[in-house]
C-alpha cells in the first residue's frame, strides 16, 4: 500500500496534485490568446511553485483549456542544479527538453544560442504553433554572472516580438520587480509577466487533500482534518508532511490513534518541520520576525505594522480575518522557542525583556557603528586624559564628553526599537 503523500521535491504525477484551481486557470487564461503572454509565480520555499508548473506541462487540463491544444508545445526547465551554466548550455539543455515535442514535419535545426533559438521560433510561428517555457527557479539566473541583463533583455524582446509566439510561465521566491529591482536596476524585464501570488489553500482544498487520496488508499484522514488544520494549517506542504505522518502511523498501528500516537506523530512531525521553519525564519526580515513573535505572543496587530501583516500573509504564514494569527500552532509554538518566549505567550518575561533589549541595541549599534564607535574610542580616550590630565585643575570638558557619549547611545537604543526597523 502506498503512502500517496509526499514530504519531498515536486509533485510529478497529477493524481496527487490538488487545489490552486484559480491560479491554474490564470495561466491558462494568459496563455491562451493567439499572442500568448507571460506569468510569474511567486512565493515561498515549499509553497508549490515547482509542483504547479509541473502540473501544467503534464496534466491533461490543456485539452478543455486550450482551443487547439495540439499547437501548443510545454517544455520544463529547472535552474535549480544549474547555478554556474552558460547560455549556451542553457539553449542545448531546453533544446534536449524540446526535442521530442516538435512537430516531425517541420525542419528545426539544433538550438545552440541566441540566434538558433530565434530560427526555431519563427519556425513554429510561422507554422502555426506557440512555445510555452516553464522556467523554475527562475531568480537563481540572477545570481549566475553567465547571464548578464542583456539576457533578459533579450527574453522580453522574443516574448513580444509579433514574429514569435513564445511566452515565459516562470517561477521565483520573490517578485520579479523586487528581484530586477536588487539585481538588475533599471531592467524593464518584469514589466511583460502577470504575477501570481502563491499562499495558502483555501479550506476546501487542503481538505480534499486530506479525504481524497487517503480514502482511495483504504487508509481514511478524514476524521483527522481538525488535528491536521490545526497544527499543519493550511500551507500546502506541512499538510502534506503531516498527513504523510498519519497515514504511515496508521498502516502500521491500525485505523484508531490513541492519545500517545498523536504525541508521537507530533514529535516526529515537529522534527522535520522544524528544519523547515528554521530554513523560513532565517530568510525573513526582522521587522517581519518581530511582528510574527507580537502575533504568536497574541497581540494585536497596530495600524503601522499592517503593511508587513499583509506581506506575511502573502507569504503564507498568517492568517488574516477578524483577528491576525500564525498559520498553524507548530509554527506558532516554534516562534516563541526561538524567541525564548514561554509556550502560553502571554507574559513578557524579564528574560524575554533583556533579550529584546540586547536585539535592539545591537541592531542600532550595527546601523550606527560609522558615528557610534569612534565616538566610543574618544570617550576611552576622555576617561584616560581625565586621569593625566587632572593635575591641571579643569576636568568638566572631558566629564562632558563621556556623558554626550553615554546620552547618545540611550538616544539610538530608545528611537530605534523594532517598530521603526526597515526592511534591510
């Protein structure tokens, strides 16, 4: 009997792929007209970003969603494991990905570089068919100094060449204008996309995945949903991961779960998904961090922190409704661990206190330290000539400067708290 859920890589068979049934129908939506156009998935680590794209290269919902699907040619590229490749490397790779979808009939040469890949398009347009490319991991071609930004620029020019019909669904962490922004100033590179924000399932999808595949398993969850939402909430991935937990318990220990198998479950699932929050906590900011402890600790969230409360949820590790709230209790449990904060969250300790002080002083000091460390070398100096210096009667003016200096780092420590941080 097979486990049907998954705790690693992408999803590559489609009976196992559920939900995101907006989204799908947004890339199709956008590639459909007879000039295709171009999207961009954006979201985090272990969302569904790869899984989605790999439905939409192998699912047969083309068929009712595209007229003519036959004239329509997928090809999937990772950048994953190709950091350091070449474009030319990149052209033959696609190329060998393309090969055994292009049309017998049509004389298409080897793709080996820019011009080649130009030939092949107008080839096929010219012939009546449209290139889709599934590019993931899309923003790791940013860091690979063989693709400059006359590569991108180069992209944007086939997608909206009429002589082509090409068009890029791509994939990435962040949004392609934040990514072009850092990396690339001024590329109008991102202009050309449709973004697609991936968050959290909507509650009628995670339940599917919960009911549907374990049921034709003979192994039902169903009656597990609320322990599943719970503590895995509603983020693709950790439903996956605890559902997979479950079922393994199960098919070994029978169809009940005593009280010391959920402990056990939870202790088994809180192992690997710790690995996993660890991973997401260390690539978030810190006015993000601190607003995820205030929420897990159950405060509210105030007017000025509403901007990051809605990136988080983007994100998919709130939920926004009457009240703002961590995604699941796990993930919640795990922030105020690594906070040192008690489990209840409801009582800001003397320790947890300190612990914030020291946060703030050392973030002020790091954005201070060009003013504040020489500032702290004349004061050493101030205390030493003071002692040299005493036999000479008047000591205030050096006494005055260890003051001002003292003065000072109280000012930066109490105007720069976590509320007033900036996104870095």
């Amino acid at each position: 009997m097979e486990n049907p859920y998954w705790n690693s890589g992408m999803i590559e068979e489609t009976k196992y792929f559920f939900g995101r049934k907006n989204e799908i129908e947004t890339i199709f939506n956008r590639i459909r007209p007879s000039r295709p156009q171009c999207v961009s998935i954006v979201g985090e680590r272990k969302v569904g970003k790869s899984s989605l794209l790999y439905y939409v290269l192998k699912s047969d919902k083309r068929r009712h969603e595209l007229p003519h699907h036959e004239k329509y040619i997928f090809a999937y590229f990772s950048f994953q494991q190709c950091l350091s490749v070449t474009v030319e490397e990149f052209w033959r790779m696609l190329y060998q990905e393309l090969e055994d979808k292009l049309p017998d009939a049509i004389g298409i040469e080897r793709v080996e570089d820019n011009k080649t890949f130009e030939n092949m398009a107008e080839t096929l347009h010219n012939s009546g068919y449209r290139l889709i490319l599934l590019l993931d991991e899309f923003d790791k071609i940013l860091k690979n100094r063989n693709f400059e930004s006359d590569f991108l620029s180069y992209l944007r020019y086939i997608a909206e060449n009429p002589d082509y019909s090409v068009a890029y669904v791509i994939s990435t962490k962040k949004s392609l204008k934040d990514l072009c922004q850092i990396d690339l100033p001024g590329s109008p590179f991102f202009n050309i996309f449709t973004p697609i924000y991936l968050g959290l399932f909507q509650e009628d999808e995670a339940l599917d995945i919960i009911k549907i595949p374990s049921a034709e398993e003979g192994i039902p969850l169903e009656e597990e949903k609320d322990f599943i939402l719970k503590y895995a909430g509603l983020f693709p991935f950790f439903i996956q991961l605890l559902c997979r937990k479950l079922f393994e318990h199960k098919k070994k220990h029978g169809l009940e779960i005593d009280p010391g198998g959920y402990r056990d479950i939870l202790t088994e699932f809180r192992k690997e998904a710790d690995q996993h929050f660890n991973h997401a906590w260390k690539g978030l900011s810190e006015k993000e961090r601190d607003l995820l402890i205030k929420i897990a600790m159950g405060k509210e969230v105030k007017d000025r922190d509403r901007s990051v409360a809605r990136g988080l949820k983007r994100k998919g590790y709130v939920t926004i409704n009457e009240k703002t709230e961590i995604f699941s209790e796990t993930f919640r449990e795990f922030i105020l661990e690594v906070s040192n904060i008690p489990k209840g969250g409801k009582t800001e300790t003397t320790k947890w206190k300190l612990h914030n002080l020291v946060l703030r002083y050392k973030r002020a000091l790091g954005r201070n330290k060009q003013v504040l460390f020489p500032l702290m070398i004349g004061s050493l100096f101030a205390w030493v000539g003071e002692y040299i210096l005493r036999g000479l009667g008047n000591i205030w003016p050096w006494r005055f400067l260890i003051i001002l200096v003292l003065l000072i780092n109280v000012a930066i420590l109490l105007f720069s708290s976590p509320e007033n941080d900036q996104n870095r």
